[in-house]
C-alpha cells in the first residue's frame, strides 16, 4: 500500500494535473469545463480526476447529470508542511552561505 504524501506527490507530479488544480482554486467545474484548455479526450480528463480524487485533492460530487470536482485543501497542506521542514534546511544554510560570501569579501585586499 502507497503511502498518502507519495499519492499525493505523484498526483502533483503531472503538469495537466497540477493545472486541474489550479482551476479548481477558483471554484467548482465539470469535467467537461476541465477538459476545455487541453487537447486531450473526456476520458484522459476523468483518469487525471481519478488520480487527483484517489490522492484526496478533490472531490467529486453528482447532481442531476453534471458531475462536478472540488478542490480538497487538506493534502496540500499535508505537502507543505512536510517540505516546510527542508525548506528550514535551506534557509539555514543559504544564511550561513551568505555570512561567508560577506567575510570573503570583508577580507578582500
């Protein structure tokens, strides 16, 4: 069994995906208004929802025939804060990085 932040990093892997998601931060939509801006078929678009849906992006709702997605903003946050701990890591060491480039050039001639 795949663990939740690798479901949810694989689904953020794929750049039509991560489109999706973008949409979906404006408001709920049908696949058929997902599909509009890619050149790809209804069901490559439900297989991108499926992906998003199983990593917990999204949700999908039915109301009468429309089946509209939602955006789920819990997982990304789940994903921010885990990289928020190396992205401390890299601060750190850009703050260290620049104390030595400014003694470097204190000790310039």
């Amino acid at each position: 069994m795949t663990d939740r932040l690798s479901l949810i990093f694989a689904a953020l892997a794929d750049p039509t995906r991560r489109a999706i998601l973008a949409r979906l931060a404006e408001g709920e939509a049908t696949v058929t208004e997902l599909a509009e801006p890619f050149d790809i078929s209804l069901p490559a678009i439900s297989r991108h929802l499926k992906v998003l849906e199983s990593a917990g992006l999204i949700s999908r709702s039915r109301s009468a025939q429309w089946r509209s997605s939602r955006l789920e903003a819990g997982p990304l946050r789940e994903a921010t804060a885990w990289m928020e701990r190396y992205s401390r890591f890299w601060d750190d060491n850009f703050t260290r990085l620049d104390a030595h480039l400014k003694r470097l050039q204190e000790e310039k001639p």
